[in-house]
C-alpha cells in the first residue's frame, strides 16, 4: 500500500482563505471610510479667520475650491489687465 504525496492547497482551503482576507477587508473598509477627519483648534481659527466653514470635511473642501477658483480668476484678470497695458505700450 503506497501512500500518495499530496501536493498544493485543496479548494476548500483555498475558499476559507480567501473568505477571511475579503471579510478582513471589508471591515478595514467601512472602518476607514467612517472616520471623518479630526481638525485640530489652531487649524479650526485659521479657516474660521478666511471664511472657511468647518462644519465637516465637504464643506471644508468646497469653500476651499472656491476660494482656489476666486484666486485664480482674480490672477487671471491681473494678468489680463498687465498684458493690455504692456501691449499699449
């Protein structure tokens, strides 16, 4: 009677393996994506101070795209006025 080598993983091995890293995952998941982010108090005063809301994180990132957008277009028209006067010049 000769014993057979038995070679590699067996599918239901393989199954409950892979069954632990996806639930693994999925609790790494929903844990990262509740935390919202934790605004230290010196950093709520410097928003406060340019007219940041700090209610929660989307309306950080909003107020700060607009304030980006009202940058850039004030920018943009300094440099369209500086183009006019030099080329009138």
């Amino acid at each position: 009677m000769r014993l057979r080598n038995k070679r590699g993983f067996g599918y239901i091995e393989i199954l409950i393996v892979t069954i632990i890293i996806l639930l693994l995952f999925a609790k790494i998941m929903t844990s990262y994506f509740k935390k919202t982010p934790k605004i230290d108090q010196d950093t709520k005063q410097s928003l406060a101070t340019q007219n940041i809301d700090t209610t929660n994180y989307g309306t950080i990132v909003d107020s700060t795209r607009q304030k980006v957008s009202d940058i850039n277009k004030i920018q943009q028209d300094r440099f369209d006025a500086f183009k006019n006067d030099s080329g009138n010049n």
